[in-house]
C-alpha cells in the first residue's frame, strides 16, 4: 500500500529534485509496524524572480505495511531549504513525529481497507 496524504499527489508524480535519507534499518519496530527508511524529500515546484525557489518538502517513510508521503514544508525558503529542514528536524526529535504521524495514517488506511 503506498499512500499520499497530499490534496493534489500529482505534485510527487514526478521523482524528488532531491532527498535525504534520515533513518534506514531492517529491524526497527513501532506499533507493530517494522519501520524500514525515513526520507524528507525536496520538489522545486518554481523560481520566482523575487522570492526564489518555492519548494515542496515531503516526508517519506517505508514500512513492512505500506509508505506514506505527505507534506512536512513548503513554500519561498530559498536556497539550501532541504539541508536547513533536515538538520531542524534531526536536531529537534522530529524523526519520531514523522515516524507515529504515518503509522496513524497507515492504520487508518487499514482500517478503511478491512
């Protein structure tokens, strides 16, 4: 099961201009869910002459039951905006966030699907 939790998932259609690899292990567990990669990945949706790239940061993570990607940031953040955003989230314990948020998805996926 691959979910996108975007309102318009025609925005990932494409591969990431970017992405950084947060966590990856083959025998982490949470909920019951074997949590196998942890991304954030960047989409450069457009420059403006202004403001400078509007970028799309999605969360991406990978699960024996399914991956979800949704929206953690986006917006005019200029240059740099992936390496910036990791390194906030690394820095403020954002990774298990990431990681319970998609399970409640995937749970709620699952359910609807039973």
């Amino acid at each position: 099961m691959r979910i996108i939790d975007l309102y318009d998932p025609k925005r990932v259609s494409q591969k990431p201009d970017n992405f950084k690899v947060l966590f990856e292990s083959a025998d982490f567990k949470q909920d019951g869910f074997s949590i196998k990669k942890v991304e954030l990945r960047h989409y450069l949706e457009r420059t403006d002459e202004n403001l400078g790239p509007y970028s799309l940061i999605t969360s991406y993570v990978e699960t024996d039951k399914g991956s979800v990607e949704m929206i953690y940031d986006e917006g005019f953040r200029g240059d740099n905006s992936l390496d910036r955003t990791v390194k906030f989230l690394v820095s403020n314990l954002g990774i298990s966030g990431l990681i319970i948020r998609s399970i409640i998805t995937l749970n709620e996926q699952l359910k609807e699907n039973t």
